[in-house]
C-alpha cells in the first residue's frame, strides 16, 4: 500500500491544526490578507520556530519577507483536514448532549453531513431535531443498509456504548466521535475513534485554578 504524504506527521501537529484553522479563520473575517510567523506566534502563543515547523511538514506556504498569505493558508489547511468532504454520519442519542451536539455543531463546515439521529426512548422517538426525525434504535440496520453512513457520534452512556459498537462495527461503520467514556478500542483495534472527555477538560481547569491560587 502506498504511504500518504501526511502519514508520518505526528499527532501533536495534527490536533494544532484545526487551532490554526481557526485563527486564521478570524483573521480572515477582520479583513487581514497577510500574516507573518512571528505576528502568529505573539497571538496564537506557539513559539514562530513552532509554527514554522508545523507547516512545513506539508508543504511550502511562506516567503521570506512577505509571511503567509491568510486566505490560501487557511484554505489549505482546510483542505489537508479534509474539511472539503462531505461524510455521512449519524448521531446515537438524543438527549441533552446529543441534541446539543446535534443543533450546535456545524457539520457542514467541518466535512460532515448529519444524516440521521437515533434513540430508543419513546418520548424522544419521531421528535425533531435539526430539521432531522429522531429515528427508533430498533431501525439502525435499516437504515444503514440503505444509506451510506461514514461515521457515528456517540451521545450515549458508558453501559449502552459496547453494544451498540458492536452493531456499528458489523454494519461497516468505523469511524467513531465519541462521548460515551467507552474505550472502543479495546474491542476493535481498526477503527478510528476522537474521544471526548467534558470532564477530563473541567477536572484540568480545577488543577489548574488551584496551583494559580497556591502560588498567590
């Protein structure tokens, strides 16, 4: 099998890459159409050697003496996250967090189409959200039969996780953006999974605070 061009860029650039995105996102918005390393580095708070770094393992972007361009750095870096696709995916879920996910975040802007939306809860069963019909459980091979689905974001809680992978994973879905606190991993090792832990996040901000105010 051949070895993508990206295949050996290392995990640390990756997750600064949707930061950079974002940042040169909203220089764009103010009207900025060039930007040097070290203009980077004094707001973003990446050293300019970091930065130069990260982007020169894809490609030449930059000229000596004029910076980066804003926009074509921007969209390249759109295009090597891969956010000009369009993938299918589903949502497994419909309560708190998985509405809030569902009606926040802009798929389409991030290569991904939300496609359908499942619970098994009878009081959320044929509601709407996002324009999109909460769609019974019970129906998931169904539908996944007769739509191609490239990804499932997992809105459910640790005890119901396993299982429902489990039908995922036999339905060829195995692409997982997952809330559940389930290590999906260590029933299958060949699917890709970005896990999310809210409170992971929120017990860092604890340390975090308590050190500040250790040392005042």
């Amino acid at each position: 099998m051949a070895m993508h061009k990206y295949e050996k860029i290392s995990v640390p650039v990756i997750r600064r890459l949707p930061r950079y995105y974002r940042f040169l996102g909203e220089l764009l918005a103010k009207g900025v159409t060039r930007i040097s390393s070290r203009q980077l580095s004094d707001k973003m708070g990446f050293t300019a050697s970091q930065i130069r770094q990260d982007l020169n393992c894809f490609g030449e972007f930059g000229q000596q003496g004029y910076g980066y361009s804003v926009e074509s750095l921007y969209n390249e870096i759109g295009h090597i996250l891969g956010l000009d696709h369009s993938y299918k995916t589903i949502l497994i879920g419909a309560g708190n967090l998985g509405k809030a996910v569902a009606v926040h975040m802009s798929f389409e802007k991030r290569g991904f189409q939300l496609i359908g939306i499942f619970d098994n809860d009878s009081q959320k069963i044929g509601s709407t959200v996002r324009d999109i019909v909460v769609t019974d459980l019970d129906d998931l091979e169904t539908f996944c039969g007769k739509n191609k689905v490239d990804a499932a974001i997992f809105c459910v809680p640790k005890s119901a996780a396993q299982k429902i992978a489990g039908r995922l994973y036999n339905l060829g879905v195995r692409n997982y953006w997952n809330f559940s606190h389930y290590d999906l991993t260590v029933d299958y090792d060949d699917v890709i999974v970005e896990n999310v832990h809210l409170n992971d996040s929120l017990m860092v901000l604890c340390y975090r605070m308590t050190k500040e105010y250790e040392e005042t």
